[in-house]
C-alpha cells in the first residue's frame, strides 16, 4: 500500500473517531415526539441551558430593583407582580442595556466590564430563539433525559465512508494510470 492510500486511510480513521465522539443528542417528549439538542462529547450529556437566560433571570430578580410601571399600580399588587405581568422580554432587555440597571440587577457579575454587557446581551438577543425553544421543552417535558441520536451517528457515518471510499478509489486510479504510462 502506498502513502497516498495511508494518508486516507488515516483521515478516515480520525473522521470516524470524530464522528463518534462529538455525538448529536435528543430527547424524546412526553407526546411521542423528540427534541434536538445538539452536539457534546458522548460522555458530557447537554445541560438545559448552557448559560443563564438573564430575561427570566432579571424577571425573577424583579424586586430587587426599581421598577416604573407603564400604568397606575393597581390596588393589591406589589412592585415584583408589575414586573412580572407588565414587562415584555423586550423591554426588560431595553433595561438591561442600560449598565447601571444592569450592575442593580445583577450584583455578583459586578467585575463585567460594560464591552463585555453588551456582548452578553448580544449574544443572548441571537440566541434566544433557541434559548426559548430549550426553555419551553424542559418545561413541558416529563421525561428531560437526553439519549445518543443513533440514526444521525449511523447516517454520519455512512456518509464518512461514502466520501473516504470515492478518495480512495481515485488515489487508486490515478496509481494504476501512473503505473501504466
């Protein structure tokens, strides 16, 4: 066997090695249907967030800080109730923007310096939509354990296989052409 065909073999090999360790994962709802949860190392199942989600956070923390309500108080509530019905996650994200509102609201991440707020912030406006997909699914699921998706794993791999053995004949052709001419 010559070097060329070393050489894919062992590209093969470390893509297969890849493909079965950084394993997509999937959890199955209570209704029969399944839930993406993306890709982790086959021994580190996903957790359901991988960062706080500082809305619900902030939400939660509502009475720890000073709240102006867009409308009257109504008789009976409490500032923190306000917070809860009034804010949309939109607005309450208006505040966080805000650095000072943001140091209030969050006292143990005081050492964010203001660049690194507005990433945060930033980051968390571009993944919300899956960070709200994540939340609505642990919410509602009875069953929240993540299981190995197999049939990606299986599919992964044939098509590892599939690209590896058409390199693999083509290094193979090219060396009988050589050999021939």
């Amino acid at each position: 066997m010559n070097r060329a065909r070393k050489s894919v073999l062992a590209c093969y090999g470390l893509a297969v090695a890849v493909v079965c360790t950084w394993v997509p994962w999937k959890a199955k709802l209570p209704g029969g249907g399944e839930h993406e949860l993306g890709y982790s190392f086959f021994w580190a199942r996903p957790e359901p967030y991988p960062y706080p989600d500082i809305v619900s956070e902030a939400r939660s923390r509502g009475h720890k800080y000073e709240i102006e309500p867009p409308e009257p108080r109504p008789m009976g509530k409490s500032q923190h109730q306000i917070a809860d019905d009034t804010l949309d996650d939109q607005a309450i994200l208006n505040r966080l923007r805000d650095h000072k509102q943001f140091r209030a609201i969050f006292p143990d991440w005081t050492d964010l310096s203001d660049r690194a707020i507005d990433h945060y912030i930033a980051r968390y406006e571009r993944d919300r939509p899956r960070i709200e997909r994540d939340r609505d699914f642990w919410r509602r699921s009875s069953y929240p354990y993540a299981s190995i998706d197999n049939q990606r794993i299986v599919l992964a791999l044939v098509a590892v296989t599939a690209l590896f053995g058409v390199v693999f004949l083509l290094v193979s052709l090219r060396e009988r052409r050589a050999i021939v001419s």
